[in-house]
C-alpha cells in the first residue's frame, strides 16, 4: 500500500470513528427511572432513623416528625438496549390490607408505564435478598438475577445459628424480626431466588464485578445485611450509585445519620456512604431505596416525578443522548 | 358612712353586680377560646408533617378470641416450617453453587420430611373457628406440599438429575406462598419493612 492510499484509509477510519463517536457515547451512559412499587405508611421515624427519634413537643427540625412514609425504591435503568432493573420490590398483597402499605402495584405493571416490558428487563442487581427488594422477581422471566454469595452465605449463616431465636435468618417472633441481626428472608423470597439458579438466570457475585461497560457492583458488606451491594451507574448527569439500604435514606447519607439499621454494622454503613461519596463527589447522586423525601424537591434527584397508577410515583433522573423523556 | 342602701337601691345594685358578673365570665370564656384556638393552630403537628395516611388507613377487622387463640398455637408451627422450609431451599442453593455434594443435600434434607409429618400433625390437632377453617386447610396443603418437595428433592442424591430440585421447588414455592398468605392474615406484624 502506497503512502496515499494509506493516509486515505486513515481519513476514512477517522472519519467512520468520528460518525460512530455518538452512537458509542450514547451506549455509554444510561437512562434513569425510579419507580414507587408501594410505600410503607406511618412509619415511627425513629424505628427508621434513630437520630430523628420523635421527641413530642421538640421545635428541633431533627426530632419534630412523628412519622413518616416510606417508599420503595426500584431503579430502572437503560444502557443501549440493556433494560437492567435494581432490585426488585415486593408483592405481598395480604400484607398490604392489614398494615395500611398503599400505592403498590406490581412492579412489571409499574414499568409498563415507562413503555418497558417485563419480558425485555434483561438484569435484575438486587442491593440485597430481603423480601421488599427481591420479591417480584417472577415478574420477569427472562432477567438474570445478580446477588452477591456473600449475601446467601449470611442467610444460611443465621438460619443455622444454634443460639438465640431472636437470631435467625426467618424470624421467630410473631412481632416482626426488627433488629434481630439477619431477619427478612421469608420462604417465598428465597424460593423465587433459588428458582432463577435452578433455571441457570442467576449470577452470584463475589465481590466487585462489571455488568456491562461502566455499570459496576461493589459490595458493601454488612452495611445492611450480609452481602448488601451498591450499583455504580454512568448517565449524562454523572455517575450515580444505588444503595438500596446501605443508604435507606438521602437525608441520612447526607447528614452521616444510621438509617434502617436492623442488620447493619454501622460502621460498614457509613463506608458504604463514603463509597457513593468517593464515586459520585457527593451525596447528591446517591440513590436510596427508603427516602421519605422521594418524589419531592426535598430530594432533588428525584424531584422530575409524577404519579402512576395507584398513586405510585415515578421519577425521571437522567436520559442518554437521544433517550426521549417517558414522564408522563 | 352609709354602707347599705335601700332595699330597692340594694336590688339594683345586686343585678347590677349580676351583669357586671356574667358579662366579665362571657368574656373570659371568649378570650380562653380565642387562646385556645390561636394555640391550636400555632401548635406544630408533627404527624401532619411527613404523613397524610390516617385517612386512608385500612382498619383491620377485630381478632375474635378463639382466632387468637388459634394464631398463637400456630406459631410455634409455622416458626418451625418457615425454618425448615428455607434450610430445603439452601441444601438446593448450596449444592448448585457447588458448596455441597449430591449426598449432602440427601443430609440436609432428608431429616426435614419427618419434620413436615410431625408439623401437620400438630397441626390436625389445632381446632381452627369457623372463620379461619380455609386458612387453616391451607397451612395444611402447604406443610403437605413442602413434604412432596422434600421427597422430591433427595432424589438428586440417586441420579444427579437436576429435574429433581426444579419439580421440588416448584412445589416449595407454591407452599411458602400458601404459608405467606396464612402468615400475612394472622400475623400481619411478620415482615417490617427492611
């Protein structure tokens, strides 16, 4: 080959990389949606933060809420074609009724709303196995479901815990497992997990791993359960880290506060803030599974919402270059 | 020094005092329930803050002694499924994940069929009142289910067939939603949010 023949090829590689530049950009950051698969109503706000323990007659902004409502969190995420969920809400209906749980709706329905089909989710990274985060996961038959071994080893840690009955990995007390050091892990939850390994739709994670190019899992051991996990996502506003309940709170990853610390080692969560610090450059773009401000200014990542389907709200956080805006 | 009048100067100085009386207690009781009500709506309301659900709150219907009585004997019953039912579950996660070999799910759960036999039993011998009889035959569907599962399941030990631990947690599933269903009825307090 000449020496003109190759400065014409390199032109026209040049010029083939510059037209693809765009579409390579575009697959590499993603598109953000949060969707409310129910919210827990009037929770005492010191069972979820003990810093914001409800003081009667307290001027003080900290402890002058009695309650409050807690939303679950689900993050729909979008890179190129890769329709990915993080976590995976909850379906208990009967449950529902009897506790004054309001505006759930399932969750395929749910993304149904963005013009999502359940069948296309090709991911589910669920922050941990408890049966408000990894409960829908039937919905979606074709998701590979990733959760962190270490997350599985702690279950059967605690489910084989000759002590106490207050330690358990199922709880024992018809009062509820709050505070018992591993607790939520209801049979249903965890035949729906083992259901996606039988059918070879699961990955179990050791430790850090790349999902797809950018979007990243870290493990944030103990900072709620066994083998928590955060999900480090690129998008056109920065990068964003979900927590699920390693952060349960915005206001608590912003204040340094404990949040939903049933089975947390406190210290463990707090580098799990530091994690989405270090990642994001601040508290901002750390999204939390439990924020009562979600869907407000209060908390401004989530503030682009709108209501849905049985009062569940949805928010629009960030689209990818040529991702058209779902909000309705 | 003329302290008493008339009788008829007395009169009217005594419904004058009267009316003094009565006008100052009506104002009083204006003015108390003008500070009463500035300080209501001055008050913060803490709980008007962050919720607006009371409203909307679902009520549950009253537990009748004899259904209490009935959820407390099934507890110790339905602690000990749930239990046992999560250990069949991880024999089959473990030996998937390579952590245990085929006998050793045969190990973990071969012991747990004698204990889904002794949870119906004790469970036929519970007396459920009429309103929760069908929650009841459904417990009883799910310990028979978790049973089926268990058998099914040690078959791996045999052959290695992994068909085995799919038809067994097929039938695990359908009873621990069966279990969750009677669990959410009479406990509703079971599963806080996490």
């Amino acid at each position: 080959m000449n020496n003109s023949l190759k400065k014409a090829v390199i032109a026209a590689s040049l010029a083939a990389s510059a037209l693809a530049a765009p579409v390579a950009q575009a697959a590499d950051v993603c598109s953000v949606w949060l969707v409310e698969n129910s919210r827990f109503m009037g929770v005492p706000f010191g069972a979820f933060m003990p810093d914001r323990a409800f003081v009667p007659g307290s001027t003080n902004k900290s402890n002058n809420i009695n309650t409050v409502d807690l939303p679950v969190n689900v993050g729909v995420i979008k890179c190129g074609n890769e329709l990915m969920l993080y976590d995976a809400g909850w379906n208990q209906t009967e449950y529902h009724k009897a506790t004054g749980t309001d505006h759930w709706s399932p969750l395929s329905k749910q993304i149904a709303q963005l013009g999502f089909d359940a069948k296309d989710v090709k991911k589910i990274i669920v922050g941990h196995g408890h049966w408000d985060h990894a409960g829908s996961l039937d919905e979606f038959p074709n998701a590979i479901l990733y959760i962190q071994k270490e997350e599985l080893r702690g279950i059967e840690w605690a489910l084989n815990y000759p002590g106490h009955e207050r330690i358990r990995a199922v709880n024992d007390s018809p009062g509820g497992c709050a505070r018992t050091p591993a607790c939520g892990y209801p049979s249903k939850t965890m035949d729906s997990i083992y259901g996606k390994v039988l059918k070879g739709k699961a990955v179990i994670v050791d430790g850090e791993l790349e999902v797809i190019p950018g979007v990243k899992i870290h493990p944030a051991f103990r900072a709620h359960t066994a083998g928590s996990q955060l999900l480090e996502v690129p998008t056109s506003i920065g990068k964003l880290v979900f927590g699920s309940d390693a952060y349960s709170s915005w206001e608590g990853i912003r204040d340094w506060n404990i949040a939903n610390p049933q089975q947390t080692d406190t210290v463990q969560q707090f580098l799990a803030y530091e994690q989405c610090y270090k990642i994001t450059g601040g508290y901002q773009n750390c999204v939390c599974a439990h924020e009562p401000l979600s869907y407000t200014e209060g908390y401004p990542l989530t503030k682009n919402s709108w209501v849905g389907m049985n009062g569940g709200r949805l928010a629009e956080i960030a689209l990818a270059p040529g991702e058209k805006s779902r909000k309705k | 020094m003329q302290i008493e009048g008339s009788g008829s100067q007395r009169t009217a100085r005594v419904a004058a005092v009267k009316g003094f009386g009565v006008g100052a207690l009506v104002v009083g009781l204006i003015a108390l329930m003008a500070v009463a009500a500035f300080r209501e709506t001055a008050r913060p309301k803490p709980q008007q803050v962050a919720t607006t659900t009371e409203a909307n709150r679902v009520e549950r219907p009253a537990v009748t002694a004899e259904e209490e009585a009935y959820a407390r004997a099934l507890w110790p019953i339905h602690a000990q499924v749930k239990q046992d039912a999560v250990k069949m579950t991880f024999a089959g996660l473990a030996y998937k994940m390579g952590d245990i070999k085929r006998e050793a799910v045969r190990q973990r759960v071969a012991p747990l069929t004698p204990a889904f036999d002794s949870a119906a039993s004790a469970l036929n011998k519970l007396h459920p009142p009429a309103s929760i009889r069908e929650l009841h035959g459904e417990y009883l569907e799910a310990i028979k289910l978790y049973r089926e599962a268990s058998v099914t399941m040690v078959k791996v030990a045999v052959d290695g067939r992994d068909a085995h631990l799919v038809d067994a947690q097929l039938l695990s599933e359908k009873a621990s939603g069966l279990t969750l269903k009677v669990g959410e009825t009479l406990w509703p307090g079971e599963f806080k949010p996490n």
